[in-house]
C-alpha cells in the first residue's frame, strides 16, 4: 500500500469533480475547488472521517470492497480504478464483461435521476448501484454479498427472495430468471468463474431451478410492465424502461408509472417520505 501516492491520487480526482458531475446541487460558499470530503463519503457510503484518513495518509488498508464504493462515488474510469486498486496493494479487479466497475455512462444519467427509481444491474442479476428511490421501491439490494448479490440466486435459494413480486407473478418471473442466466451462461460459459458458482449452487439446492432450466429458454431483460409488491403502499405498477451497454453487460433500469395513475401517486409518495421509511 503506497500510502502517499494514494492520498494524492483520492485528493486530485475528488478536486477534479464538481456536484454537478455527480449528481448533487452545487450549493454556496464554496471556498476549495471540487468535492468536499462530506460529499465523497455520501456517495460512497462510508464515513467522512475515514476519507479525511485516506487523505491524511493515516487510514488502515481499505478493503477491495471499499475501493469499489470509491471508484463509483470519483467516477472513476477502468485505468483509475486499477491504479487505485494497485495504490492500495489489491490486484485490480479482472477486466469482463460481468464486473462491478460501473459503465461511466450509464453511472452519469442515473446521477441526474433524483425523481425516478432507477438501478443499475449486469447480466448475472446483480445489482451494482441504486438510486434512494430505487431502494425505497425494490429495497436494498446492494446489501448482499456472496452468491446472493445475484438476483437469480436469491430467487430460488430465499424465503424472503420473492417478497418484491405479487405471488401470481412469480411462476412468469421464475421462468424469465432461469432464462436470463442461460443466456448469461451462454454468454460466458459455464466454467466463468462468475457463473460456474451462481449455476452449481441453483443446480444443487432448488428442485424448481433444475425443472426450468431443462427446458432450456433463453431471454435477455426488455423493457416491460411490472408489478412491485411494496410492504406499506401496496402492488404498484411501473414500467421498466431499459438502457443497455454496448456489450450487453449492465443495464439502467428506470421505473415509471402512467402519469395521473394510482401508481404514478404512490411513485411520488415514495419521494415524499424518502427511504428512511420505507426501505427495507
């Protein structure tokens, strides 16, 4: 760990950053050029005292999954996040298509989201970021770790791995997530070693993972209607608008509802009340 490159390098990229670049009202009285430390832990989730460390050349090593709040809430591009990784002495994350490095593009249209849920997934049906109000709808997704990170596992291996959904809607899901893996599967094949353990597990442990996936349907996520099962608000129905990289391997998922509809009304309770409330 090269603690001095390090806080130079954290130091250089947030002064390089303006609110505007991340999301965030530029508010007044600004007396140093760039994001303030407060801004960078929000975005990163982590406290403002353990940045100031990392910039005081005084913090422990961060751990790989801290460099990779860091390298989302800087906005950092591939070759920046590898020498951040280097920087702190972790080998950079492996450069493929299912990786946790946001596409900085899609990254920058989900900044200018503030009004509408909306989340950023890859193709193995994790969930790398979300908006407030995306949590407020979906729940924290981003909380899981492990083979649970992906939607698909949770699916058929959790109780609670349904509960987002409306029980009528869970046979159509099911069939969807087993052929959205296949497609993933044959994307990568199945050795991938983030595949192999998502495909070993469901094959093991879920007796409805194995009849589906004899069937052998593949899909890839669309755009289309959904019906989100919310603990106090009720079944809201949405549209799931799809924004998809050029390689297929993250997804901006957008969710509107029919303006003037019941469900439009609940979408902006949702930012009336914030995710304090109704967050899972």
């Amino acid at each position: 760990m090269d603690r001095a490159q390090l806080a130079d390098f954290l130091r250089r990229r947030r002064e390089a950053l303006t609110p505007a670049d991340v999301g965030l009202a530029a508010g007044s009285r600004r007396r140093t050029p760039g994001l303030r430390r407060e801004e960078v832990a929000l975005l990163a989730g982590m406290s403002v005292d353990y940045v100031g460390r990392l910039e005081q050349q005084r913090a422990t090593q961060p751990s790989e999954q801290m460099l990779g709040a860091i390298t989302r809430a800087l906005r950092l591009t591939l070759d920046e996040r590898d020498h951040l990784f280097r920087l702190a002495g972790h080998n950079p994350p492996q450069r493929l298509g299912s990786g946790d490095h946001v596409n900085a593009t899609i990254l920058r249209i989900l900044d200018r989201l503030h009004d509408t849920p909306a989340q950023v997934v890859d193709d193995l049906g994790r969930t790398l970021v979300q908006n407030p109000l995306a949590v407020a709808l979906m729940g924290d997704d981003e909380r899981f770790n492990g083979l649970d990170r992906s939607l698909v596992h949770r699916w058929f291996t959790r109780p609670d791995g349904r509960d987002v959904y409306p029980e009528q809607d869970h046979a159509f899901q099911s069939r969807f997530q087993v052929a959205e893996l296949r497609a993933a599967v044959g994307r990568y094949g199945a050795n991938d070693p983030r595949v192999a353990p998502i495909l070993a597990s469901l094959l093991a442990g879920s007796a409805e993972f194995v009849e589906l996936w004899k069937r052998h349907e593949v899909a890839s996520r669309v755009s289309n209607e959904k019906r989100i099962r919310h603990a106090e608000l009720g079944v809201i129905e949405v549209r799931c608008e799809i924004l998809t990289v050029s390689d297929a391997s993250q997804r901006l998922l957008v969710f509107t509802a029919e303006p003037g509809s019941e469900s439009a009304a609940k979408l902006d309770l949702l930012g009336v009340v914030g995710r304090q409330t109704f967050a899972e």
